[in-house]
C-alpha cells in the first residue's frame, strides 16, 4: 500500500471517529486510532485477517482502536463503519467484563467469556448501523 493509498483509508476511519464519538456519548473519552501497515498483531500474535481491534481501560477513559490497513483496504465503507461501530461497542461494554483474579489488574476476557462479548458488540453495532440508515431512507407515504 503506498502512501497516498494509507491516508485515503486512514481518513476513511477519522471520519467514522468524527461522525459517531459524540452521539455514542464517547467525547470525554480519549479514544485513539492506530494504523497498522503491516504485521498486524493482537495481544502480540499475529493476526493478519483481523480487520481491527480494541483496547479500553474503561477507569482512565482511555481507548485504541487498532486497524489492520491492508484489510481495511478490502472492505467498502459500509463494512468499515459496521466494524469501527463493533470495535467502540467493545468501549461501551468493557467495564463489564469480569475481572480475573490470576493477574490482579488485568481485565482481559478469559476464552470461555470472549464470544458473549463479541457477540454483544456485533448486535449493538449492527443496530446503530441500521438505526443510521433507517433514518436516512426517505419517509413512506
């Protein structure tokens, strides 16, 4: 990806930022947009089919949302804003994640839990996605 291809897609992604951290209530968090060109990990492991993913540490406010910019290349502008709508949900939801006990302070998601969440972020950003484009379409008569 050369670039003047990087920025295009990078700006595709600050708008998002720009057009849903306000109406989702997120403004007073300090959410930040990482953009990986290549070597795309996830908790250290590579992850080269991951489109993108979240970090929030819901007690300072603060959270990275990290993209993947070869996939995001792949991927139209709905399916972009579906996926950045699925990675803020996992801010909204973060701080009810149970805490574990074997690292004091560490609230990842055990394996047995990380599917309800997954699950629970996709429904929230499909249905802030569809609430969007219900209220774009033009009224019946």
């Amino acid at each position: 990806m050369n670039d003047a291809e990087f920025e295009k897609h990078k700006a595709r992604i600050e708008a998002l930022k720009e057009r849903w951290l306000h109406v989702l209530g997120l403004s007073a968090w300090k959410i930040n947009l990482e953009f990986v060109r290549s070597d795309y990990t996830r908790d250290g492991v590579p992850a080269p089919d991951d489109l993108a993913g979240a970090k929030t540490t819901s007690e300072y406010m603060r959270a990275t949302l990290s993209w993947n910019m070869p996939m995001v290349a792949e991927h139209d502008d709905r399916e972009i804003e579906r996926i950045f709508l699925h990675e803020v949900s996992h801010v909204l939801v973060n701080e009810m994640r149970p805490t574990r006990h074997d690292t004091p302070g560490d609230n990842a998601l055990k394996s047995e839990d990380s599917w309800h969440e997954e699950r629970v972020c996709t429904m929230i950003g499909n249905a802030l996605l569809w609430t969007r484009e219900s209220l774009l379409k033009e009224p019946e008569p």
